[in-house]
C-alpha cells in the first residue's frame, strides 16, 4: 500500500500545477489581445500621404493619438510579458514537484 500522505501530497502538487498553468494561460492571452490591439493600430497607418492640407491635420491628429495610445499599449505588453514570465517559472516549478513526488510514489515499495 502507498502512503496517503505521499498520495494526497501528489493530488495537491497536480492541483498547484493545474491552478499555475490556468493562471499562465489567462496571462498568455492577455498579452496577445495587447498585441492584437498594437497591430491592428499599426495597420490603420496611411498608405499613401495627404492630398491636401484638411486631410493632413487629420491624418497628423490621428498619428498623435496612435502613438499614445501604441506607447500605453507598449507599457501593457511589458506588464503582461513579465508577467506571463513568471508564472511560466512557476508553472514549470509546480509541473517538476508534481513530477518528482509521482516519482516517489512509484519508487515505494509495497506493504
């Protein structure tokens, strides 16, 4: 018989590393929606120039306000690969404890 509390170690240990990679892939997406955001700003950009001098305050009005709104959309993309770098150590963490304390289970000797 293997040892409940080895046993009931493992199921906390696969519980820890479920919550961990839960976590990694909420962060995961909310990097790339930031991305999306960024490159859907970067394909609203002018191809051609102003025709007139209307069109470029508004197209210079537009770039003021994109390059806002890119450099607070940058800070975002930071926080969340920082983020998502951490938790991905962590996860990586949980998954080689789960790992390790399966393999002491394995390794017991039956009594």
């Amino acid at each position: 018989m293997k040892d409940p509390r080895l046993i009931r170690l493992a199921q906390i240990a696969r519980l820890v590393e479920e919550a961990g990679t839960a976590s990694l892939r909420r962060a995961v997406a909310a990097r790339e929606s930031v991305r999306a955001q960024i490159d859907a700003l970067d394909a609203t950009r002018a191809k051609s120039a102003p025709q007139n001098a209307a069109e470029a305050r508004i197209a210079y009005a537009y770039e003021t306000w994109a390059s806002r709104r890119r450099a607070a959309l940058n800070l975002d993309l930071a926080r969340h690969e920082a983020e998502c770098l951490s938790l991905l150590d962590a996860a990586r963490q949980a998954f080689g404890r789960a790992r390790v304390i399966d393999a002491l289970i394995a390794r017991q000797k039956p009594r």
